[in-house]
C-alpha cells in the first residue's frame, strides 16, 4: 500500500496530510515537528582510500561471513557494514568477529570456497563462506518492500534450499534480521545465492 504525504504549516510544521494512493482516502494528523528518514550511506572514506572492495549500492566494504574485507587482515564491522543500527548492537558485532581477527593474527586463515549473495536491497555479510561461523547467528538486511510478515526463500543454482515465514515485519529502511539458519542447506561449491522476500 502506497502513501503520499505533505507537509501543512506555515512558517512552523502543523499537521501532514497523508494520502491512501491505492483508495486515494485521505487524512490529517496534528504535529508539530516532521523526522523524515533517508537512505542510509556508510561514513566509507577510509575504506575507499584503502581501495576495499566497495559495494556500488551501499557503498560499504564488502564482507564475507568472517567479516573480512577484499584485503587480506582487514575486517570492517558495525554501522560500517550495515544498515545503522544502534550502539550496543555494533558492539556486540565487535565481540563476534574477534574470534575472527585472533585467528587471522595466528596464521593465515585457509582459503574457503565462498558464494555471493543477491536478492536484497542491502545484506551483510555480501559473501558467504559455508566453512565460516556466521557472527550472532543472523543477517541483516534492508528490503525492497514492506512486508507484515515475510516468506524468505533461499535459492542457489535454480534449487530453492529453504522457505519460511518470519514471525516480525521487513521494512525499508529498518534493519530486518534473518537467521542464519535458513543458509543451512547451501553448498560452497555452488553458485550465487539468492534470497527473496514475498
């Protein structure tokens, strides 16, 4: 369902109006202040400048599952990563990867094969290597679409691994957590992996 809003007031914000588009119904709600969310850019620069592999739609590193970057030694977490999420959840993703990094600092972390990710607006990790500890035990992601209660399907090579219902809402520009899983079934020797939100 589509909405259209606008803004009432002169001078100082007194009401929006929103407009039904599909039953074209519209109402009035009294405010006096308007918060209008927008595409979320990670603050990248030192990742460009280190010549990262950049995602072009999200302009964020690309990561695989162990949160390491195009670089070998270079790991990106946080809102740099994903969708901006709040404090405490950047730094639990902090505690997660440091497994990672310890290992990395150890000796060279052996070559996995690795699969890429498409189907959604943005998800991290972008690359996913079966072999790996997915951190926190889910994705995140941001939809195309909203959703009230979204049929995930898992695809790779034409073969549909798994289809579940999730029990919460997907929204654009809102952080959408998927349970890693759902990425039971995939194979590291296949190929991209899709995932789509119905």
């Amino acid at each position: 369902m589509g909405r259209r809003c606008r803004i009432l007031g002169h001078g100082r914000v007194s009401a929006v109006e929103i407009e039904n588009l599909d039953t074209h119904t519209r109402r009035t709600i009294d405010c006096d202040t308007v918060v209008l969310p927008g595409d979320w850019i990670p603050d990248s620069e030192l990742a460009r400048t280190a010549y990262l592999e950049i995602d072009p739609n999200t302009r964020g590193p690309l990561v695989d599952t162990r949160q390491a970057t195009s670089i070998p030694g270079v790991f990106a977490i946080g809102n740099l990563t994903h969708p901006v999420d709040t404090a405490d959840v950047a730094a639990l993703d902090g505690r997660a990867v440091a497994e990672h990094v310890l290992a990395e600092l150890y000796g060279p972390t052996p070559a996995h094969e690795s699969c890429p990710v498409k189907g959604l607006r943005w998800i991290t990790p972008w690359i996913l290597n079966p072999a790996a500890k997915l951190r926190r035990r889910r994705l995140l992601a941001w939809p195309r679409s909203h959703f009230n209660l979204p049929t995930i399907t898992v695809t790779q090579d034409d073969h549909i691994f798994d289809r579940r219902r999730l029990p919460w809402p997907a929204s654009p520009a809102r952080a959408l957590r998927i349970p890693s899983s759902i990425l039971s079934g995939i194979r590291s020797d296949g190929g991209a992996i899709t995932i789509d939100l119905e």
